[in-house]
C-alpha cells in the first residue's frame, strides 16, 4: 500500500484541454509508454493555466498568453495547438460584416484567444468595438451589430450558423505573414531529459493515428469535418515559423 502510494506520488500530472484539438495528443499519451508515468487530467485553458500557476499539475498544455505569467516556464514539447491558415475553431461569428459590429463578447475559455482577438480588432481590423467579457450564455446575443469570438468545440458546432465569420489564425497570418500557436506544453519546472523524449514520442504516436482518432469520435452536432480539421486546420508540429509567430504574439501582449 505504501510502496502504491509512493509510486502514485511521483507521476508527473499533465492537464489538457478539453477539446476536440487535443484528441490526437491526448490518443498518443494514451497509448504510449508514458501513460504509465503520468496523471492525465482535462480541463478548459484558462482552468489549467491556473492549475500551472499553482503548482497542482506539472504540465499543461496552455493558452501560450499564460507563459509570461508564470514563475518558471519551460517549453517542453515540439507538438502544439498551432494553425498555419484558417483554424476554423477560433472565430469572430456576426451577423453583420465587420465594420459594422459595434461589440464583441469574448469567449472566456481562453486568455490567448481573447488577447488574439483584441490585437486584430484594434491592429488588423481597424475596429473599435466595445469589448465585453462574455456571460455564460453569450453565444445567444449574437444578433445585429453584436457579435462574439466563439473558440474550441462551440465554434465548430456554430461554424456555418452565421453571415459572417472572422477566423483569427487567417488574420494573423494575413496580418503578420507568420503561423500560430494557441496553446502549448508547458512545465513550471525542470523535467528528466528521458521521460521529455518519451512525451515527444507519445505525441508524435498520437498525430501519426489521426486517422483511428477521428473514427473513434463521435460526429454528433458537428457541422465541420474532424478530419479536415485535424489534418488541414490545426498544425501540430511547434517548428521554427511557429515559434517566430509566438514570440511576436507575446510581445504584442
């Protein structure tokens, strides 16, 4: 029992978010060795950037407007949650074209989307519509020149409910000719050279298995296409052009 316990006590505890994006990563540390090394818990971005924060798990997958809020931030993977076009996930939806929205609710699921969205209205767009923080039930008051960014798996089941949509990852690379990165894997603490091997190997299973990922879904209340989404929306490989895109976003922060 104790020898259990102890045993228990030095798994490294990783947070996820809870989306669709995250199931290819999350197949791969199931299905890989390391599952045996870690607690696997899954939560919105925002949740587990503070669980980051306070030091209840050791690794998170994170909004990547976190990074600069944290104590001791190391980057540990070279998977991501990045986009290199349309992300489809991460919009601004309205029924009005967008110099004619007068505000915007924005979703708080994710504190880099909001940040992302806030950069283009004012930088890209031209826009200075009022900014609200969004109530629970926010997507209800998209109408006339209220519009809202809507992320993750809602804006998925909203993608073609309205005139008009706003894919920020398109934005940004329209606006800054480099790719994006909406969330990473962070430690707030120094990690084995081995198990961090062992983690990039077991995200790596997970992309290769895209395909038995998607057929293990459910497509219910979807009106876009998961494969397309994790093949053609989401990049999951944290190269070079992404990292450029991602230090340019923080520093705009």
């Amino acid at each position: 029992m104790h020898a259990n316990l102890l045993q228990l006590s030095k798994k490294i505890r990783v947070g996820a978010v809870s989306y669709l994006n995250t199931k290819p990563l999350l197949y791969g540390l199931q299905h890989h060795a390391v599952h045996e090394s870690i607690e696997l818990m899954e939560d919105y971005p925002a949740n587990l950037a503070r669980a980051l924060q306070d030091n209840t798990i050791d690794i998170g997958l994170v909004p990547v407007a976190v990074i600069p809020g944290l104590a001791a931030p190391n980057i540990i993977s070279d998977y991501c949650i990045g986009a290199t076009g349309p992300v489809a996930s991460v919009c601004i939806f309205s029924s009005v074209p967008m110099e004619s929205i007068k505000t915007v609710y924005l979703d708080y699921q994710s504190k880099t989307s909001v940040n992302l969205a806030r950069i283009l209205l004012k930088e890209y767009w031209k826009q200075d519509a009022l900014l609200l923080e969004a109530p629970s039930n926010f997507i209800e008051l998209i109408d006339g020149t209220t519009a809202a960014v809507i992320i993750g798996d809602r804006a998925l089941e909203k993608y073609n409910s309205y005139p008009y949509r706003y894919d920020l990852a398109e934005a940004w690379l329209n606006y800054t000719g480099k790719p994006f990165v909406f969330a990473t894997w962070v430690s707030n603490k120094p990690l084995d050279a081995g198990f961090i091997n062992d983690f990039n190997e077991a995200n790596a299973l997970g992309i290769e298995n895209i395909e038995t990922v998607v057929n293990q879904l459910p497509q219910k209340n979807l009106s876009y296409n998961l494969h397309t989404y994790f093949t053609q929306n989401i990049s999951y490989h944290l190269d070079t052009a992404k990292k450029e895109g991602m230090a340019q976003f923080l520093s705009l922060l």
